[in-house]
C-alpha cells in the first residue's frame, strides 16, 4: 500500500473533511455512521450531518467549534436539563444569556455566536416559532434541537436555522437500545463539528449507526403511531379531576402562534402533565404503574414515564427549574407503540392510587 495515499486521507479529515479513500482509524471516519448521517441530512434537506457518541457530545462539539471559551450564546428555557447544565456549569468558558424567545432581539450582543432553542421544549412542550428567532437573531446563527419532532415533522432548517441537532437516543434509534446525537447543517459547519469529533472522540459507534439507518425506515410509522396514542392520552388526562393541567401541543388553545401544520406537521409523542397533588402524588402514580417503564429516556417503542424535576432537571437550580416552567407535580410521558386502552387502563391505576390518598380531589359521586 502507498503510504501516501493513508496520509492525503488523514490530512482531508484533519482539515474537517471527507476521507479520500482510506478511513485509516475508526475515530476519524467509519462507512456505516457515513451511511447514517447521509440519510438523516436527507431528511433534514442539509448539505450533511455529522454523528456523534449521544445528543451531549453532539452539543459540546457544536459549542466547541462555533462559540469557544469566552463566547457568548443566547438561549431560551426549557431545554434538556443536561443542555442547561451544560452551558450553565461554565465547563466549556461559554458565557450564556437566557431569555424568552419574543426577547431574543434584545439579548444578542455583538459577540454572541449562536441562538440555541429546543421546539418542542423538553418537558414542557412549549413550540417557538423558528423562523421568527432567526429573524430576530439576525447574523447570529441559530440552533434548534429538534429531538421532539424528529425530521418527519419539523426541518429546522428550512426556518433558516443553521443547525438542527437531535438526540439520535430518542426517536432515530426509536427502540430504546442505542445512544447517539448528531447535527445536521451546512459544509463549513459541519467541517468544524467534524474536527472536534476527531480530537475529542465523541464518535458514533457504527453498530448504533447500523440501529439508527435502520430505525430511520420506521421511524415515519412509529412517530404517527405514536402521535395519535399521545393525542389520546393528553384528551383523556385533561378530563382526569387529579390532573391540574396538561402540556401537549395538540390540545386546544396549546398553539397559540399557529406552529401545529405550518412549522410542526403535528403535535408529537410526548406530553407532560401535571398532578394536583404535587411530588407526593406523581410518586404515588408511577410506583402504580405496570405497563408504563418508569425511565428517563424517550422516542421508544415502549411507553416511558418520568419526574422532570428529580430526574432530567434534576441539576438545574431551583429558579432556573421554575423559570423553565418545570412544577414539582409535573411527570412527563413518552408514548410508544402499546395499545392506547392498554396504556389508559394502566394510566387510570395511577390516577385511582393518587385519588385514594387526596379525598379532596376525588371525582365527585352522583
Ligand atoms: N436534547 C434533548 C431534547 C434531550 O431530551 C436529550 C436527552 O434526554 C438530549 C438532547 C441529550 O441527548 P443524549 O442523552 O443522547 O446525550
């Protein structure tokens, strides 16, 4: 074998770029992941994208390669509590502004290198309108987590967002066994997230990049399936006299901006909801619970149930909790593929145990 042919190789993907013929190490290129992330730049009509370890790593990068330490980003809440935390802890030297989005405008400042927005906001649901925060981003570029809608129901980037990052974990892999993130964007972007991924060695392990290309052929069915589970089960909990309030965008008066069809194909999987009886009864509800898997994840094709508060937003502050509109009563439940009268019958023992111990919210006889 030439060894020069090894070295041209090595010097294009040290410079952020494709390898020309040879891989030569499994950190810097590997054909399945390629193969994975050709597809999901297809499906989110972008130049590429580039795959890495898990959502986390796939942001780092993404922080790393485009604000740097002493950067500064704009960000609105909620957002993944690992995501918060992240730009929160400091870890990474990046000095970051939370705000709403309608004050987006306001808060970027001469320096600010990127917007970063989740729609769907994870727990809450909240949708924001993509287009309008590029507008008000105006030469700062944005970045939209899109792990809620997946790309069968959201493009980011045809809002004029720059990246479009998902937690491959959630709906891509679709069935709970893979951990992975990658970000879908432009070349020169994708450039740089591909010279932290070869530094750093958040790579994506080519069996999970096998799951993901192969979790992306259902993932249309799944997400449709499970959307309509969802659908039922938000209309049913909100009828529930031990349910104080319901976060799912398909609910009446829950898009005020008209994003469900014209950003948002259609509402989604998840949905959060709220008990009256607070922390006490959200464990009470899920200790009931024999169908549903209490776990942290989401987008698989079993049901999973979790408390924001003491698990995914768990290291958030207490006003940062609050001001991410995450409440102590609040669970969040991640529809899968069971049989949605399955999923309500078991459901309906969780709301019954709460009800036995809170006599005042108890339905009323006739
Ligand atoms: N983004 C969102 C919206 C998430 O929900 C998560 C994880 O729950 C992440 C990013 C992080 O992804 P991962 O767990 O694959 O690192």
């Amino acid at each position: 074998m030439d060894l020069g042919a090894g070295t041209s190789s090595l010097d294009a993907m040290v410079a952020g770029g494709e390898p020309r013929g040879s891989s030569v190490y499994s950190r810097l290129h590997n054909p399945t992941v390629a193969r994975f992330e050709e597809a999901l730049a297809t499906l989110e009509g972008a130049e590429v994208a580039v795959a890495f370890a898990s959502g986390m790593a796939a942001l780092t990068a993404c922080l790393l390669a485009h604000v740097g330490p002493g950067g500064h980003v704009v960000a609105c809440r909620p957002l993944y509590g690992g995501s918060d935390h992240l730009l929160t802890s400091g870890l990474l030297g990046i000095e970051v502004t939370w705000t709403t989005p309608d004050e987006v405008h306001a808060a970027v400042r001469p320096d600010t290198a990127m917007v970063l927005i989740e729609t769907p906001a994870n727990p809450t649901l909240d949708l924001w309108d993509i287009a309008s925060l590029v507008e008000q981003a105006g030469r700062v570029p944005v970045l939209v987590d899109s792990t809620f809608a997946t790309p069968v129901l959201q493009q980011p980037l045809s809002h004029g967002a720059r990246w479009v990052l998902h937690s491959g974990t959630k709906f891509l892999g679709g069935h709970g066994d893979v951990l992975a993130g990658v970000v879908a964007t432009d070349r020169e972007a994708a450039a740089a997230l591909r010279q932290v991924r070869l530094v750093t060695g958040g790579v994506l392990h080519p069996l999970a990049g096998y799951l993901l290309h192969r979790g992306l052929q259902t993932l249309p069915v799944r997400v449709r399936a499970a959307q309509a589970g969802a659908q039922a089960l938000a209309e049913r909990l909100t009828a529930d006299p031990a349910v104080a309030r319901v976060w799912f965008p398909g609910l009446d008066g829950a898009d005020p901006q008209g994003l469900l069809g014209r950003q948002l194909a259609g509402p989604g999987c998840v949905l959060s909801f709220e008990l009256s009886g607070g922390y006490e009864a959200a464990n009470r509800l899920v200790q009931a619970l024999r169908l549903i898997t209490p776990a942290v994840s989401l987008g698989s094709t079993d049901t999973l149930i979790q408390h924001p508060a003491a698990l995914t937003h768990r290291v958030l502050s207490d006003e940062a909790r609050a001001e991410a509109g995450i409440r102590p009563g609040m669970l969040r439940l991640s529809v899968g593929l069971e049989a949605v009268d399955d999923l309500w019958a078991d459901l309906s023992v969780g709301l019954a145990a709460v009800r036995r111990r809170a006599p005042s919210i108890a339905r009323p006889v006739a």
